[in-house]
C-alpha cells in the first residue's frame, strides 16, 4: 500500500508539467526511498529521471516495491483540479488497477477526491552510471530558459562549447547565427543568480532545442539548473526540487555524420 | 548535418 501527503501540492503540479509534454506514460515507482519515475520521450533520444524523496512528505507510508503506470497527460489534468495551496495526498495499492488522488484546501473547508484508471506500461529501467562529467555549468534556470527559447525563434539545434572564456550557447538557420557567452560571474547579491562553471577540461556537444525547450519547462521547480556536459555521454539538465529530490533530463547529442 | 544518437547508445537496460 502507498499513502502519501504532499503539503505543499503546487510542488507534484509543476513536476507533471515539467515532464507530461516529453513522455506520455510512465511508471511511478514505489519504494521506501521515495516515489520515483523514469521515462524515455517517445523519439528515444531523451530520458526524464524524478525523485521525490519520502522525507519531502509531511506522510510517506510504502509497505512494498510497486510500480503505477499512468499517463501523464490523465494526471496532469486530475492535479490541475488542485488549488495551488492545496495539500495532496496519493493512495494505490499494489496491483490496483486505480489511484486516487485527494485534494484538501488549506483551511481544511474543500476535501474533493478524484480517481485516476491505472494502464499496464511495459518499461524498463535504463542503467545510468555515476559519471565524471567535462564540465558543469550552474546558472539561473529562468536565463536558460530565456537562451533556449531566444535561440529556437532561429535554428533548430543548439552548439553548448565550455571553455575558460564561459559557456557559449550557438544555434544557426536560415535567417542567420547567434552565438550567446555567458561567463562565470559569482559576484551577485543572491546565490541563485550566480553563473558557476567548472570545467575540467573544453566540451563542445550539439543537441535538438526542441527538447532543451521541453526540459526549461522545469524551470518553476528550481531558482537554478545544473548542465553537465562530457563527450562521451549525454548532457544532464538538473533541477533541484528542494528538499524533496530532483528532475533529471538526459539528451543524447547529435553528431556530425 | 548532424544526426541525431539515441540515449539507448548510452544506457543500457539494467
């Protein structure tokens, strides 16, 4: 059996929004560690890794290991119903065919209840190695946002070079290039304003923008994104869910044929 | 031109 309680509900709408657009259905695991998920995009070439911690929740109850799958387009409209201030709970059991969503408003005045049809998903788990990354770039989440969609009105695909100049973010299409540095800059007056970039050593990779576009939908998650970049591997775009765990999206480069 | 690799060219199933 899972119960859970998530009082600060708002936090499970915007993870369904950060990742209903890239996958359709999923399988939320089930674990005494937390409640997990991870989905390729359909295309293959892009992998969304969540954790919400069972320390997040005001109540975490998980007897055994189980997964849910569900499509994510269904629950993102069963959590729009919530209030922003709303506190959710989840229950399911294992092997019910339903999971019921209960939604209460602050002052405790509207208890609405809404069940959601579960669906068989045949999924298995990708192993992601713990790697050493070329270079990790950490910056405002909203000036990623802003790079990824300023430069999709232009090409379709996004050059990510790290050097000890800064990150260089360029894109190039039919009406012309654009090429924006951003440098390291710690020197502001709020932590998550900051630009951070260690690098081990220069990385430059090419990736698809619609899907960088997809991941900036996280952005209202976290303050700031980590990119870590290597040549080997695909980009990580991370955002913190705080304290309650995080929303991984993998990418695989294009390459040049 | 660039072409696009699959993240399964990376992960592979545990």
């Amino acid at each position: 059996m899972l119960e859970l309680r998530l009082v600060q509900g708002s936090l499970l709408k915007k993870v369904l929004e950060s990742i209903k657009d890239l996958v359709n259905d999923a399988n939320f695991d089930c674990s005494a560690t937390g409640f997990s998920l991870q989905a390729m995009d359909s295309s293959h070439v892009a992998l969304v890794s969540l954790l919400l911690r069972s320390e997040g929740f005001e109540h975490y109850r998980c007897d055994k290991n189980f997964s849910m799958g569900m499509n994510l387009g269904n629950m993102s409209k069963m959590l729009k119903c919530a209030g922003n201030d709303d506190i959710i709970t989840i229950k399911g059991d294992d092997g019910g065919d339903t999971i019921t969503f209960m939604f209460e408003s602050p002052s405790q005045d509207k208890i609405a209840d809404f069940e959601m049809k579960l669906m068989d998903i045949d999924s298995e788990h990708l192993g992601i190695p713990e790697a050493e990354y070329h270079a990790i770039v950490r910056m405002p989440s909203a000036e990623f946002a802003r790079i990824c969609k300023d430069l999709s009105s232009i090409g379709d695909t996004v050059i990510i070079s790290v050097t000890k100049e800064g990150v260089k973010f360029s894109t190039k299409g039919d009406i012309g290039t654009a090429n924006i540095v951003c440098r390291q800059n710690t020197t502001v007056d709020k932590p998550e304003e900051a630009t951070i970039i260690e690098m081990q050593e220069p990385v430059s990779l090419t990736f698809a923008l619609r899907y960088m576009n997809s991941f900036t939908k996280a952005s209202p998650l976290s303050n700031t994104v980590t990119i870590s970049l290597s040549s080997e591997l695909p980009v990580v775009v991370e955002y913190k869910i705080a304290e309650m765990g995080y929303i991984r999206y993998y990418l695989a480069p294009k390459i040049e044929d | 031109s660039c072409t696009q690799v699959f993240i399964l060219f990376y992960f592979l199933y545990l």
